[in-house]
C-alpha cells in the first residue's frame, strides 16, 4: 500500500510526506536544498540531482494529493553559509513551484541561517513553528514542548538484513503514540538517513525524542513495494526479510 492511516485523517505515504485531510495538507521537510554544491567545495564530485528530484516529487505530490496548502518543515536548504546566487536561484524555483499551485508555509530548521532573506522578495515569513490541524509543526532541532507535535531533522531510517548475508537501509516514519510524536523522513533523495536500527535514546538528535521512549516508537519503512509496519523500534534489529 502507498499509504497508511495512523490517526484519524493522518496518512504516512511512500511519497515521504504526511498527509493530514483537513486542508487537505501535505508535511515534508528537509529538502537540503544545495547538497551538492556543499560537497563540491569539500572536493567530493557527484551528480547534480537533488534539486530535480525535489521538484519532480513535489509535482507528483501536488497531482497526486490535491492540497491545499503544504508545510516544508525546516532544513529547506543545506549549507550553514549565506546560499551564493545559484543556490538562492535553486530554492526560488522550489518555491515558485509550490506557490504556483498551493498555499506554502515555510519552517526553519537548523540549516536555515539566512532563509529569511532569500525568500525575502517573495513575500514569504520564515517561521519557527506553526499550529494546523491540532499539531505544532517544528523541525525539531528545538523542543517547544507542545503535544501533539510532528517533525523532521533525525532523518530516520533503519537496517533490514536481508535472505543472506547482506542487508538494507531503508527510510521510515517514526510514531511515539504516548508521547504525540510523529517524525517523517528527510524529503531528499541524497539524505540516506540515520540508521537506528540499533538505537537508544543517545542516538537521536532531536530534544522530543531524546525525552520519549524511543524504543517503543512504531516503526513504518518506506519502499518502492509500499509501506511496512516493521513494529516497535525495538524489536527492528532482530527483523529479516
């Protein structure tokens, strides 16, 4: 299946976005924006793809979803650094995209520094959280204690050992029922993810999720079969295809 129910209206799909029915409202986040170029400065060379792919998924989330607005959820672009013209051009035409057919409400995330003045001449507020269909929505780097909550920044993923001896690393969402936290994985394709297929509390990035029973989160991996309960994060090291 390509999605799945795990509240009432709230969808987590293969497309590694959160679809809420009121609004209808589409969820993503870390788009890395510039990856690349980032790379490229510290003399590792790999195709320019991560824009393209950014913008091919978001088409198809558009077509596919029909929503009304959509929430990028922080870490829109990669480098710490002011984005030279080409990176700025790069984040304008993602945007443009977006506007063109939705509402867009930009979060900021720890790679955010400068956003606010490249989106600037858009029109658009860069902001630290907002409220919609009874969540806060923050990227995550920050805890603002407010439950239910849904974020991003921990890149999640976990490790499947396969029929032999190999294995495989596959991105996920992570649902913390007790605790109202859901968090979704990066948007980008070049983000691998963090493996927590051996994780404890220590591992993870974020203040909520430091704070939660982690172990206990449920565990739904993103595949091009689907998605798939692979239950609790702590019983997904003893999983085997």
């Amino acid at each position: 299946m390509d999605s799945a129910e795990i509240l009432p209206g709230v969808k987590i799909t293969t497309d590694r976005c959160l679809f809420l029915s009121d609004g209808p409202t589409v969820v993503l986040g870390d788009l890395h924006i510039g990856y690349e170029k980032a790379l490229e400065d510290e003399g590792v060379y790999i195709p320019r793809m991560n824009t393209e792919s950014v913008k091919e998924g978001l088409n198809l989330i558009i077509s596919r979803y029909e929503p009304k607005r959509v929430v990028l959820l922080g870490d829109i672009k990669h480098d710490f650094k002011r984005s030279r013209h080409e990176g700025r051009e790069e984040i304008h035409r993602i945007i443009e995209l977006l506007e063109n057919a939705v509402d867009v409400i930009v979060v900021k995330g720890n790679h955010d520094n400068f956003l606010q003045n490249i989106l600037y001449d858009m029109n658009i507020k860069v902001v630290d959280y907002v409220d919609l269909c009874g969540f806060r929505m923050e990227h995550g780097h920050i805890d603002s204690g407010k439950r239910p909550v849904i974020i991003g920044h921990e890149h999640p993923s976990v490790r499947i050992t396969g029929p032999t001896s190999g294995s495989m690393k596959i991105q996920c969402f992570l649902h913390m029922k007790e605790e109202g936290i859901i968090v979704i994985p990066p948007f980008s394709p070049l983000s691998s993810g963090t493996d927590l297929s051996l994780a404890g509390p220590e591992t993870f990035m974020s203040p909520a999720c430091k704070g939660a029973n982690v172990m206990n989160a449920d565990v739904y991996g993103i595949s091009e079969f689907g998605i798939f309960m692979l239950g609790k994060l702590s019983e997904v090291e003893n999983i085997n295809l």
